[in-house]
C-alpha cells in the first residue's frame, strides 16, 4: 500500500492488517488495488459512488422531521472470506432458529417462562409482548419469518452479536444498493473477487412470503405495509415492493370486512392473503393497540387471529428485541437445541436480578446500560464510562425506581476496518448487519449484509451505527467466493404455463398521487414557461422606459400573478410599485416553496408525489428527478427555507432551462416508460386537466382585454411563445398576432398538442380508461363536464370571441373562458370523488401532551 498509508490502532483488531502489518489474506487483491490508486483517484471513486446513489435515489429521512437525506456509502468493501462466512451464516442460522423456537413458546405455552429460564416480567412488562396475539401462528414451521442480527468483531477478532432484529428488520435493500454502486466504482475488482450475490436471499424472500399465505390460498395477494413515503426507511420500502411485485400500501389503503383484510383498490376491494410490515407492531391496529396510531389498519389485529391473513413479522415479534433476553440465551440454546451458541454475545446483566445488578453498579464504568425497551429519543444507552458523577446519580435512581426495565451489557471496543475519507484511507470501526429469511424448509441468510461504520472519531457509540442510520456511513459487504457461483435470479418460475396470473391492484391513494403528479408537473411547467417569457422580454427592452415594450411586460407580469394566483403580487395592494421593481417578486414566484402557486411549490408537490409512487415508476425516472432536486434544492444543507432557483435578477434563463429540461424528462420517461394501465391514464389525466386549466388562465389573463395595436402584438406573440406554438402559428397564418387567429391554434385546433381541444380529447380518452366506466355510449360522472367543454370548443366562433374595442373587456371572451374553466374544475373534483378515498381523519382518545410521536420505524 504505497501510495495509501493507512495506520490502524495499535491495540485491538484491524479487518485488514494484521499486527505485524501484513495484509490478510482475504484482502490482499483489494490491498494491491488500493496499492496502485492516488488520494485523488480514491476520492473520484467515492464521488462517483455518491452520483450513482443520487441517481438512483437512494434517501434516508431523518426520524419525525422527514428530512430526506442523502445515502453514505463508503466505496472500499468489507471483505469475509468464503470459509469464515460459512462459520458465521451457521451461527446466524442457529440464532435465528433459537428465537424462532422462543416466540413460538412465548406466544403459545409458555413453558419457558414456566420453568423460569426468562423471567416472567421481563416478557410480560414489555411493551413488545402484545398478549392479543396469544397462540395465533404462522402457516407452516417458521413463527420468525425475518431476523436481522448486528455483528461486529470485538478486539481479540471474535464475532460477537450486538443485537437482534425481529420488529421489522431494515436494510437489505441499502445492502442491495451497495452492492449496485460497489460493483460500478470498482467494476474489475468486484468481477475478479468472485463475490457471492445477494439474488438467492431474495428469492427466498419471496419464496417466503407465497408460503406464509393462509391455507387453501392458490394465488395470495402480498402487500407491503409502509407508514408511509417520508419513513425513514421509506426508500427501501418501495424498492423491495417493485423488487418482489408487491402493492405498496399504508394503513389507509386497507380495510378490515367480515374477519378479512381488503386492499381499496379503485372501484373495488380486493381481499389480501399476506401484509409484510414495515412499521412497529403497536401501530398497527389503532383499535387493539395504540389509540392514537393513524397509520394503522383498524381491525387488524382480529383479522389474524381469525387466520384469513398473515401477517409477517408477526405482531408482537418485537419482544424478542429486548436486550435482558442476551443474559438467558446461552442457557436456554443448551435446552432447547442442545448446543452452545455459535455466535456470543457480550456478557449482559439483567437488572431486575439483584445480583446482577449489584455487580453493574459497582464498576458501571465497564458497563453499557439500556433500557429493555426503547420507547423514546431519550432512552438512548448510556456508557457507563463517559458518565459525570451527576448522571451516574440519575442512573442509579432510574434502575432504582424500575430495575426490571434496564440491563447491563459489557463494554468491547469494535474492530476497526479501512475507511476512505478526505484524508486518506482511515480506520473506523463498523458493524455488520446480516438478514436471514424463512423460505419454508429453513433459513436463507444473506451473503453479506449492510455493514456500517462510524463517521468519525468522536464518540459514536455503537448504537447509533446499528439504528441510526443518518450517524454512520455505510459499506458493501463482499463475501469472496470460493469458487464460481451458479446464477440464479430473483424471480421464481411458475407452477405450470397456464399458472393465472391475478391482476395488480392499484390502491386508490397510488392512483391520486400519480394524478396529481401529472397536475404538478404540468404546473409547474406552465409557471417556468411564463417566468422565462417574463425575463426574455425584460431582456429584450432592457432600455426602455414606456411604449408597447414595457406595457407588454407588465401584462406579463400581472398575467403570471392571475395564473399562479400569488396575489396581491403585480395586480393588488402594492402592485404599481412591484411593477416598477419586479425583481423581489419574481424570485419569491420562483423560489418561495411556502407560498402557494408558485414554482417551487408546485415542484415542491411534485417530487412528494414521486416519493410516494416510488414503485409505479421507472427506474430511469430517478436520474431526471435527481437531476430536478439538485437544481432547486439549495446547495446549502443548512438553509432549508426556500428552493435555489434564484438569480432572476440577473441570468435565470439558465436555471429556468434546466428545470424545464428535468420537468419535461419526467413526463417524457411517464409517456415511453410507463406501461398504459390505469396508472398511466390517471397521471396523464392529471397532466391534460391541468394543461387544459393553464392554457384557459393564460388566454384569459392575456387576451380579454384589448390593448393597442403594438402592444397587443407583444403580448400575444408571448403567449405563443409561452404556449410552444410560436413556429407553427409563423408558419401557417404568415402575419402579426390576431386574437383571432391564435384562438384557433390554442382553443379549437385538434391536432396541436398545446391546444385546449387536444387536451379535452385525451382526457375523455383517459377518462373511458378508467375503472367503472359504464360502458361505450355511456358517460360517467366525471365526463359530462369533459363532453360539455368539448361541444362548446367544436360550435365556438373565435371570430366573434375575438371581437372588442381598444381599452375594453372582450366580455363573449371571457365569459367562454370562465364557463370552460369551471366545468375542468367540477371535473376535477368528480374523478377526485369517484376514485379517490377521502377518509375522514381518526382522532385519538389521547389528547395535548399526552399524544406521541407517531414514528412507526422497525
């Protein structure tokens, strides 16, 4: 490593030197690689993994705020040879097995707590033991469908567990992704490693799921139960989704009838065979559960007792993440398994053993003290070492006053593994999480994991690497294979060839959410066109003090305030002045995501949306919105009160350019990406209501009123231009702008794709698309509105509607305008009605104070 110097602790174990600073043999290919690689060369590898999470969108919200943050992933792997993997993949299993044999005790007979190897209290007082769910069991052997277990090496090199992951276990797909972003930043590294893949854990994740579903179920329905999009897991709670093809739903998409689980789908429920959670157990019932849990699914929790649906992990699995329970696994493994388990813990001391706790209180500088349960922020672990005498008193009044409720576990310092930083290739110490599945004939571990290191050398205890994941970075795990692997896929073949494939249902809130992704990528298209015509033409009559140029700005001007309704801006209280200097205002319409109608709010709308239809969207979709966020996002993480667009003042067309380019990617990759299902029609109604809306309040805001001759030509040479419909209009009428004329390009003109005839026309196609429709020769609800508009365009004179007097109100005009206007919005209003669910909101009993933050984190 001549170009690299990296220097690991003297003390303790370093993954890839060894004391004498000999490379281990597993990593002495990447040590030649890292060998032949300069500081500058490492930091563009590290750049480029930080691009390729950025494209693929890859986020992590930080808990409550729902700040969405970037993944952190270190480029230089963690590397396990073959041979020892085997040893820890065993261990794994064991555990798993172990845990799985305990839930199924603690949620049958009980023996264990009979026969005292748990105590009763530390099961019974848990808030993750929910006693409703009291001998409901599984399909099949396995009661712990998924586990995840946080390993690290302690300083003498051993494997040790640091925790178990029963509740809802996180993190594969970022392990998945990882391993995307490694496999691309070192692509010959990772071919010549021979690095076992992650496929089979998937497959068998699947697997799982099709076998867990209740009896005398050919074709189960899974879904995947989120808490929705701004989780902090939320990401690879749509990843897994569209990786397994399964529905995504939150709690509101679901409802409890007649014992069964129904999923809302659009005009009809659709009964649910399976729901893998990704929410904390007590959130999910608000009836038997928490009170004040709305994101649950009401009625759930008697759903599976009645067996019509499973329910993976069980509820109440989270009990067997009580740390205490570290102290009695040894013993119970000897009596249940017959074997000593494979993987140690460090040594943990209940306190509610008085014992136990005696002995942890006299050197609790040996100690790491944690609550058996983790309620809150605050119930973080407390190092017993890094105590002043102030805090040691709170300690030993709060085990005092609840000693079943806290445990004792020995403090080990962590191995350390290669870090590439700003500074070079650092040691930090990391953690590795592993996740093993129940496919039916046992456990499938994955092949490495998600291992995670601490950022830096200022403290982070080891908890917050393993549940924090905004405190650490992350790194791929690459066990090397011993020989080439076969290679499997993540799909599963099916039964026979003439297997019924049942339809996908859509959840009704999926549906809303493209709808109005459609609407605010629409808007806020419109609103970019509009504010670069605005400083185009500022341009253009920089000089200028009066005459049409200036008169045709401030039209602009006072347009853009009706359109986005930003009022009072150029039109109301104040607007002489703004129209003198505009410059405030127009960078508060681009820039201010807190003021409605303006740019920013409107992609402010669109990117939540695209959060949460993350799995009813391209792949590819990730790379224009990426791209969008980088470009209104500020550059400043510390400034989060208002979008970047800015420099309206001075060059805009440049920043406007570019988020026209990513608004205009995103409805292009919808339009050639997106199969034409009811998904697809209900974004593309979405985008031909709004269309047709902006181009009805652009011609009223512009055309109504009659100006002079020059000025007239100015404005309506703006709207076309505004209206992408400059060159065709040139071409085919061959003289200045009449309203006349240009009321048929961009009202009644059936084949331009800007006109608002074309608009109506796609949307009543849409329209017929939809579930429910009665029928052909029949209309729904919502098209009467649509056919109404469009018999009034076919039979309009715009000759006549273009009629009026210097200085007056075209009044036929815009009165035609307005009635048009309010039939789209009563169609709106009708689809929203007709396909969308609008629950009313649940209110808990709990009130002020009293009412917790909901998380619903696993």
């Amino acid at each position: 490593m001549s170009t690299v110097a990296y220097a690991p602790p003297q003390v303790g174990h370093d993954e890839m030197l060894a004391p004498d600073g000999s490379i281990r043999p597993p990593w002495e290919h990447l040590g030649r690689a890292l060998a032949d690689l300069s500081i500058g060369e490492l930091r563009a590898r590290r750049a480029e993994a930080a691009r390729l999470l950025d494209d693929d969108g890859v986020t992590y919200h930080v808990p409550r705020t729902g700040e969405r943050l970037r993944w952190q992933l270190d480029p230089l792997p963690l590397l396990i040879d073959a041979s020892e993997w085997a040893e820890i993949e065993s261990g794994v299993v064991q555990r798993a097995e172990l845990l799985n044999l305990i839930l199924t005790d603690l949620y049958g007979p009980r023996r264990l707590l009979e026969e005292g190897l748990i105590p009763p209290v530390l099961v019974l007082d848990h808030p993750g033991y929910l006693r409703q769910q009291s001998d409901v069991r599984l399909p099949g052997s396995y009661q712990l469908f998924s586990y995840a277990v946080d390993l690290a090496r302690d300083a003498s090199g051993a494997m040790v567990v640091l925790g178990d992951r029963t509740q809802a276990p996180s993190g594969a797909a970022y392990a998945l992704q990882n391993r995307v972003v490694t496999s691309r930043v070192f692509p010959k590294l990772h071919r010549q490693s021979q690095v076992q893949r992650l496929a089979p854990y998937f497959r068998a994740l699947r697997q799982g799921l099709a076998e867990v579903a209740p009896a005398q179920t050919r074709l189960p329905r899974t879904v995947l139960l989120t808490p929705g999009s701004r989780n902090e897991t939320a990401f690879e709670h749509a990843f897994l989704a569209a990786r397994l093809g399964l529905s995504l739903v939150e709690g509101s998409d679901l409802v409890v009838r007649d014992g069964r689980v129904w999923l809302r789908s659009l005009g009809n429920l659709e009964a649910v065979d399976v729901i893998l959670r990704r929410m904390d157990a007590e959130w999910c019932d608000p009836l038997e559960l928490r009170p004040d849990s709305l994101i649950g699914v009401p009625g759930l929790g008697q759903a599976v007792r009645s067996g019509r649906v499973s329910v993976v992990n069980t509820l109440g699995s989270g009990v067997l993440e009580n740390p205490a329970l570290q102290a009695y696994l040894p013993t119970i493994a000897q009596r249940v398994l017959g074997q000593s388990l494979r993987l140690p813990a460090p040594r943990s001391l209940w306190c509610g053993d008085s014992a136990h706790r005696a002995e942890a209180l006299a050197e609790p500088s040996e100690w790491v003290f944690r609550r058996t349960s983790r309620q809150h922020a605050t119930d973080a672990p407390l190092v017993g070492a890094l105590l002043d005498e102030r805090q040691l008193l709170a300690l030993r009044a709060a085990i005092a006053a609840a000693p079943h409720r806290w445990v004792a576990q020995e403090r080990r310092p962590l191995a350390t593994a290669p870090s590439l930083t700003d500074i070079g290739v650092v040691p930090r110490q990391s953690v590795l999480r592993t996740f093993a599945v129940a496919d039916g004939a046992g456990y499938t571990v994955m092949p490495g994991g998600l291992t995670r290191v601490a950022s830096g050398d200022d403290g982070v205890t080891t908890d917050a690497i393993t549940s924090d994941f905004a405190a650490a970075l992350s790194k791929d795990t690459w066990v090397l294979a011993g020989k080439p692997e076969t290679l499997t896929g993540f799909w599963i073949a099916p039964e026979s060839d003439d297997l019924e494939i049942p339809a996908a249902g859509m959840p009704a809130r999926a549906a809303e959410n493209l709808f109005w992704l459609g609407r605010y990528a629409e808007r806020a298209e419109g609103v970019a066109r509009l504010l670069r015509e605005v400083e185009d033409r500022r341009t253009e009559f920089n000089d200028a003090v009066d005459g049409p140029g200036i008169a045709g700005i401030h039209g602009l001007l006072q347009a853009l305030t009706q359109i986005t309704t930003t009022y009072p801006g150029f039109i109301g209280e104040g607007g002489q002045e703004r129209l003198a200097d505009p410059d405030d205002e127009l960078e508060m319409i681009a820039s201010d995501e807190t003021r409605p109608g303006t740019l920013a709010d409107a992609i402010s709308k669109l990117l939540d949306c695209v959060d949460a239809v993350r799995d009813q969207l391209s792949g590819d979709t990730w790379l224009v919105v990426t791209d969008l966020q980088r470009r209104v996002r500020p550059a400043d993480p510390a400034d989060r009160s208002g979008f970047a667009v800015g420099g309206l003042t001075g060059t805009p067309s440049g920043d406007i350019a570019q988020i026209l380019h990513g608004l205009l990617a995103i409805q292009g990759l919808g339009a050639e990406n997106m199969l034409r299902d009811v998904g697809w029609h209900f974004m593309d109604a979405g985008r031909r209501l709004e269309r047709a809306l902006q181009v009805i309040a652009l011609l009223r805001a512009t055309t109504t009123y009659v100006r002079d001759t020059p000025a007239d030509s100015l404005m309506l040479e703006s709207v076309l231009r505004v209206s992408e419909s400059i060159i065709t209009y040139r071409r085919r009428y061959r003289s200045r702008g009449q309203v006349g004329t240009l009321l048929d390009l961009l009202l009644v003109d059936p084949d331009n794709p800007r006109s608002l005839t074309y608009q109506i026309d796609r949307l009543a196609t849409d329209l017929r698309a939809l579930p429910g429709h009665p029928g052909s020769g029949r209309i729904g609800a919502a098209e009467r509105g649509v056919l109404e508009a469009s018999t009034a365009l076919r039979v309009a004179d715009t000759r006549s509607l273009a009629t009026g007097v210097d200085g007056a109100l075209r009044a036929e005009l815009d009165e035609f305008l307005a009635h048009l206007y309010n039939l789209l919005v009563v169609t709106g209003e009708q689809i929203s009605a007709t396909y969308f669910v609008h629950q009313k909101p649940q209110r808990t009993l709990l009130a002020g104070e009293d009412v917790p933050s909901v998380d619903g984190s696993g």
